[in-house]
C-alpha cells in the first residue's frame, strides 16, 4: 500500500542491519518512525483503528514491539495520534498555499478547498485514517479534529471577510460551514466514494460564498431549558437505552460494558441479549430511538407552518434544540458519542443527519439560484454546531441558543441574508406544539411505533 512514508511492502523489507550507525540512534529511529506510521495507514485500512493490535502493527512495520515502544512509549495510541498531527500539518500547509495562491477571494476558496480534496484522493488510505477514524481514539482524537476545522473556518473567515458583501457576517458562520466541510468529507471517504471530492469541493466552495452579510449582527438567544426529569420505564428495553445514553455521557462507550448496561438498567444480560444482542447493538437503538423522537418534534414544530417555509423551518430547528436540551444524555449520545462507537454507528449518523433535509426541501426546491449542495451540507452544519457546542464544555441547557445562527446558515442561500436574518431574529408567535408522543420500539417487529 502507497502511503505518505513510502510502500508499506518495500518499508518493511528495509530493515536496518544490526551495529552502530554513522548517521546515529536519531536516523535509526527516524527511519523506524516511517515504517510505524506506513503500516499504522494500512492496518488501520483493513481492521479500523480500535481493531488494530501492536502484535499486527509489528508485523505491518517489521518494528518489534519492544522498538515500537522504545520510539512511542504510549504503543498504538501515541504513534496514531503523531502520524494523524503530521498528515493534518501537511494538508493545512497544502491548503493554505493553495488559498495564498490566487489573489480574488471567491478564487482562492475554491482553490484552497480543491488543494485539500486532490491531497485526500491522492491519499485515500491515509485520510481516511485521518478524517474518519480519528474519533476512534476518543478525546484526544476529537480535539484534533476540532482543531483541523478550526484552522479551516479561519480559513473560510479570511475568505469571506476579503469580500464587501460577506465581510460583516457571523463569527461563528464559517466555523459551522468548515465544520459541515470535514463531515462531508468524511462521509465521502467513509463510504469509499474519495473520487467524487474534486467536484464537491468546487460545490462546497460555491455554497460558503452564498453567504452574504446580515444587515446587522446575528443575536445569540439567551434561551435555556431543563432537562426532563424520567421515571424509570416499566419496559426493561427502553430502559436499557436510556442507560446506555447516561454510561456512555459519564464513561465513554469504549469503557461501557454490557454487565453495567444490564446493572443500570435494573435488568438481566439475559434480557439485554434478548433485546439487543450486545453492546453495539443496544448503542445503535437508543440512537435510533433518539433521532426518532427528534424527528418527531421537528415534525410536530414544522407542519402546522408549512405554507410559512421559513417560519416553519425556525420552529423546527427550536424545537430539535429543545428536544435535545432537555435529554443531555441522549443528545450526549447522538453528537459526541456516536463517533467512538465505529463505522457502524457513523452510517447511522450519516443518515440520520440526511433524513432532516425534509426540512428544507419545501424552501429549496423554489430557489434555483441556491448552490444545489446546500440541501446536503446545511444539517451537516447544524450537526456541527450542536456537536461543537457540547464538547467546548458547554451544557446541552443552552442548545436553544443556537437557533438564530441554525436558521440563518439554513435559510441565507435560499432567501438571502435579509430576510433569513429578520427570520433568525424572531420570536415564536403561535404556541409551543405539544410535545409529540413518545417513540416505543417493536424489537421484534424490527421497527417503531407511536405509543397511544
């Protein structure tokens, strides 16, 4: 496999011979580093990062362990994280020397953003190690991608400011847009689809520069909400997803075990497999039970204002925020979580973020001036926002102040940024709808069902 260090096959069979060097230990661990970091890219490729073992990663590399830890004392963990902070500091380097190559801002972009997708396709294996399964490693994994999107919405705030008519926009705007940028990547080379990155680059180039400036800067809602305080169920089932949600927010779900699922949940492993089958697989129905229940409240928010699109779409948005501010646990799950628990779980992400462009179809399919990815990349970013707001430390009570930058970043490519801003500014003028009712899930059927 071609890697940035080199063929993992010909890395491997350059061993270095027994005795001192000339050139010193530094050279000798400098050439042991490459082929750690080359049979990492490629044991990563076909087993993920959770999967792979220092026994595979000495038989990738031609390193014995006893080296592997003699040049990475923390094993497996610190040599991922090392070889994922060079591939992220060659490719921001890629990309901004693409960006200071053109002069004309909107030119710049879009070749900042086509530098970084011909460095992915022209490295598939290592970026995907790099932009999909980095959140294998947990938090430390996270906050390294954080900081890629970070220098990224830099990048897309010195694009915008650079133009009169976008110079004046939200702070927080290109942070969401870079953000949705890194998820739509990742879905792409997740999905084994990194051929298709050059034309998404150029679409998603056009779509950060359909964002104009509001007439005046975008109010943060001072809005918080309680969390819902919950009997436990009487179904031993619902009751084990609500416990899979409160041990993954307080332990991680790699440190999740079924025997404290079954114990939380005041329930048997019996009925835990019986239900379920497993950990995952419990992990992967409290997510659906969740999307589910937010997708029922956006519902419940956006019908009754439908001949209203914009109006309809910042009542749903609120009401996602709201849902998701009183269930922290569950939200915890469906934003943060869900990236530790493999690519199982990132499908289901994936989709799930796919199914709320029912929101936006109404207001899109009467704007043939708006970039045609925008159905696409705008619940990525609001994804994004609601991902990054709870991993900054900031509690899931304060999720509805969001909405206004949520309902502008939905609505300014469709309607411009007058009328979106005047809509993210607005306070709800019908009552709130009820609550819709709770999702139960038919295990046996396979599917869910309204509770009556």
């Amino acid at each position: 496999m071609q890697t940035p260090w080199g063929d993992t096959e010909a890395l491997r069979a350059d061993r270095l011979g027994p005795g001192p060097r000339p050139d010193g230990r530094q050279a000798s661990e400098r050439h042991q580093r490459r082929r750690i970091f080359a049979a990492l890219v490629a044991a990563v490729a076909s087993e993920g990062y959770n999967s792979t073992t220092e026994r595979q990663l000495a038989r990738e590399s031609g390193v014995a362990r006893s080296g592997l830890h003699k040049v990475f004392p923390g094993g497996i963990e610190q040599s991922f994280l090392a070889a994922v902070d060079i591939l992220y500091k060659d490719a921001l380097t890629k990309m901004w020397a693409g960006y200071h190559s053109e002069s004309d801002p909107e030119r710049a972009l879009h070749a900042a953003l086509s530098t970084a997708a011909q460095a992915a396709l022209s490295q598939p294996h290592a970026s995907t190690m790099a932009l999909v399964h980095i959140y294998e490693a947990g938090p430390a994994g996270i906050q390294r991608a954080q900081r890629a999107a970070g220098e990224l919405g830099q990048l897309i705030a010195d694009s915008l400011s650079r133009s009169p008519q976008r110079a004046q926009g939200s702070a927080e705007l290109p942070a969401a847009i870079a953000g949705a940028i890194q998820m739509l990547f990742h879905d792409r080379l997740r999905r084994g689809l990194q051929d298709q990155l050059p034309q998404l680059a150029d679409q998603l180039a056009d779509w950060t520069l359909s964002y104009e400036s509001p007439p005046a800067p975008l109010a943060r809602s001072r809005a918080q909400v309680r969390p819902i305080h919950r009997d436990p169920d009487p179904d031993p089932g619902i009751r084990l997803l609500h416990a899979t949600a409160r041990l993954c927010a307080q332990n991680g779900y790699r440190n999740v075990s079924v025997s404290a699922l079954a114990r939380e949940a005041k329930t048997s492993l019996r009925t835990l497999y019986e239900r379920y089958g497993g950990k995952q697989e419990c992990f992967l129905a409290a997510f659906e039970m969740t999307r589910a229940r937010t997708h029922a409240a956006a519902q419940a928010a956006f019908m009754p204002l439908i001949d209203d699109w914009p109006r309809a779409f910042h009542a749903a948005i609120r009401a996602i925020l709201r849902f998701f501010a009183t269930e922290p646990q569950l939200t915890w799950l469906v934003a943060v979580e869900v990236l530790a628990a493999g690519p199982d779980a990132w499908q289901a992400r994936d989709q799930a973020i796919r199914t709320f462009t029912f929101l936006l179809d109404p207001g899109y399919k009467d704007a043939p001036h708006a970039p045609q990815i925008a159905r696409e990349a705008i619940p990525f970013g609001v994804y994004f926002m609601i991902h990054h707001h709870l991993t900054c430390g900031r509690p899931a009570a304060t999720l509805p102040q969001l909405a206004p930058l949520a309902t502008f970043l939905a609505l300014c490519p469709a309607i411009g940024a007058q009328r979106a801003a005047q809509i993210a500014a607005e306070k709800p003028t019908l009552p709130a709808a009820a609550p819709p009712p709770p999702v139960r899930f038919d295990l046996r059927a396979g599917a869910h069902s309204r509770s009556r």
